[in-house]
C-alpha cells in the first residue's frame, strides 16, 4: 500500500479520494457511535440466545426461554373464552325475562345479537336494521310475524318460507297470473287497496275495488288494512310498504303475488346466538 496522504493543515490522514481539490480526511468514527454498536451486537447474541430467532430448514432456534407468540396468544384466548362461557352458559339457561332483568347479561346478550347480526342479516336487512325493498325494517314497530321476544325468536330460528318443518308459512294468491281476477279487476282493488292508507287515485276505481277486496282480501289483510300476523300479512293500511305503495307495485302483487323468503338459523347459528339476536333486535325500538 502506498504510504499513506496526510492533510497539510490538521495533519490528519486522507482517504485519498479529491475533487476538485478538496481532499476526504479519514477520521475515525466517533467513540460513542461505536459503544452504541458493539453494545448492539452483544444485545442481539444474548437475544438469539434466549428467544427464537433463526429460521433453520425445517423449524427455528426456539431460545432457553422457550417463548412463542403463538401460545401467548391461544392463552389469551382461552382466557377470554372462559370469562365469555360464564356468561353464555348463563344466557342459554335464563329465560328472556331473567336476561332482561339482569342489566350485565343483557348487555353481554345486546352485544353478541349485534356482532351476529352484522355478519349474517345486515346483508339482507340493513346494517342498521332500516330493511329495504322487500326486506323489512327490523327497528320500526310494524310487525309482518309478531314483535314479542318469542315472536321474533320464532322467526328467527325458523325462517319465512324457508323449507324448515316449523317455518312460517303463507301465500298470496296470484290474482293475476292464475287468472282469479282480470285485469281491469286488478286495477281496481289495487285502488281501493291504497284508499286504505289514502293513496288511491281513482275514485271510481276505488268504489268497484270495493267488493273485490271484501271478497278476495279481506282474510289476510284485514277489514281495514290492518294486516294478519298469522299469514305474515302486511298491514295496508299504514305509510310502511314491503314492496311500494305506487299503483304499478301493488297491481304487480296482486298479479303476481311475493313470497319473501327469510332463511331459518336453527342449526346454523347456536341457539345462544338465536337468543342474543332476538334480544338484540326486539331492543332496537320496535320490540313489544
Ligand atoms: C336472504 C335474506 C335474509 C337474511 C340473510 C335474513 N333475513 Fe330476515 N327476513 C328476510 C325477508 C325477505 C323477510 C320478510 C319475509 C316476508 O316477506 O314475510 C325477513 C323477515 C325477518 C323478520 C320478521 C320481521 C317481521 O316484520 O315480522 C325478522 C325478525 C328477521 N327477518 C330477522 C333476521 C335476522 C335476525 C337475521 C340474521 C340472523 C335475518 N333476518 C337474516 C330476509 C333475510
Ligand atoms: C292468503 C293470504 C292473502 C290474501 C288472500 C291476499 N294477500 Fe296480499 N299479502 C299476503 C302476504 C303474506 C303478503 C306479504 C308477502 C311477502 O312478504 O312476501 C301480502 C302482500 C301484499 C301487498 C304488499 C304490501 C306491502 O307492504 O308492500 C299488497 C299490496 C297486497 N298483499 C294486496 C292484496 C290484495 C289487494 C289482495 C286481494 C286481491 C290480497 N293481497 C290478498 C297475503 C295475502
């Protein structure tokens, strides 16, 4: 190696490298930054040595502590589980009176329904419940099937038209397709159908619906309008509609009647999770 440059002024050795002149002195690094780094070092040798840190072919060097995140973990959630158990079992054996007069399991219950409920109904229903076409609003107190706890459990656990052996169970007549009324009947008793909540348009229509509705109807949907909870019948006679309350829509269902189909959660979901959804939802405002 060629003897080493030394800069005239500091007497300091250089690197060798110039530009344009001006010279690199090769100072060494400073004592604190290599304390920093040997204490580094060690820092990482005692650290492989206690915990797992190398990746070999099959495994890795597991350290003397024999620690692993992994089984921290499943700790915690066992933990968590057990504390949660105390509560479900107590829910699966109370009846919805007992949980309701017990502000801890009812909070436990509100919070479980509605965790279920955002990842089986919301798809359907709402994330908040409000429905859509078809779909009804779960936190109104309009009620197609009952608005009890029992009720809305009954639901729940057996669907609507859902193929299971105690489903609810009902159907509109097509009036239309089937050929029981013609059309210009239809658009009649569509009119008299929507003087019942005051939407009707035709007067004369609503006056020859009249009879049609007393005839073909009135079984399901009420005298008035008011709607049958045994047949899942809507109510006629109130501002909440499944399906529009515009003429087209109704001559549309009662041409072609609707089966809404709700699916059953009994052997899909436990039947703690069918309570607290229950208790959930009868909570939302709607409950009777
Ligand atoms: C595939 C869509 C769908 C899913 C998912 C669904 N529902 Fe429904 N649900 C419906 C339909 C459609 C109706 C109305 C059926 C009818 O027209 O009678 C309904 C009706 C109901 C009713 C009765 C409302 C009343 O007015 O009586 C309740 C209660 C209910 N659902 C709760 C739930 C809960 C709780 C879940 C989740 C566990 C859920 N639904 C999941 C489609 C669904
Ligand atoms: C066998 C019972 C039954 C009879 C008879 C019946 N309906 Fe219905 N109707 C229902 C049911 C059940 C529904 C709800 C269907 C669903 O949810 O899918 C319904 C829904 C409706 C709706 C939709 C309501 C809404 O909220 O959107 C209208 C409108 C309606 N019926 C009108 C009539 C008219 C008019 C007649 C007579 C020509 C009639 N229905 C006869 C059972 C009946």
């Amino acid at each position: 190696m060629a003897a080493t440059e030394r800069d005239e002024i500091s007497g300091q050795a250089t690197t060798g490298h110039e530009w344009d002149g001006i010279k690199e002195l090769d100072n060494p690094l400073p004592r604190w930054w290599l304390m920093i780094m040997y204490a580094c070092i060690v820092w990482s040798v005692v650290y492989w040595v206690l915990y797992p840190a190398w990746p070999l072919v099959s495994g890795y060097t597991k350290g003397v502590f024999g620690y692993s995140s992994r089984a921290e973990l499943a700790a915690d959630i066992a933990a968590a589980n057990d504390a949660r158990k105390i509560f479900a079992d107590r829910i699966a054996e109370a009846d919805m009176a007992t949980i309701q007069a017990d502000p801890k399991l009812m909070e436990f219950a509100l919070a479980g329904g509605k965790s279920a409920f955002g990842d089986n109904c919301a798809g359907c229903h709402g994330s908040a419940a409000q429905g859509g076409k078809g779909y009804p609003n779960l936190s109104d107190d309009d009620w197609l099937w009952g608005g009890s706890l029992e009720a809305i459990q009954a639901t729940i656990k057996y669907g609507i038209r859902s193929g299971h052996d105690e489903t609810r169970e009902s159907e509109m007549p097509a009036f239309g397709r089937d050929d029981l009324l013609e059309k210009e009947q239809i658009t009649q008793v569509a009119q008299y159908a929507l003087s019942l909540s005051g939407k009707a348009t035709d007067a004369v229509a609503v006056n020859r619906g009249a009879p049609i509705y007393a005839e073909q109807c009135v079984d399901c949907h009420g005298k008035k309008g008011e709607g049958n909870r045994e047949f899942g019948a809507p109510s006629l006679a109130d501002a909440i509609w499944l399906f529009g309350n515009d003429p087209k829509s109704v001559e549309a269902i009662v041409t072609n009647s609707r089966k809404g189909v709700m699916p059953h959660w009994q052997g899909r979901l436990p039947d703690t999770t069918i309570k607290q959804l229950a208790i959930f939802i009868h909570a939302l405002g709607g409950g009777e």
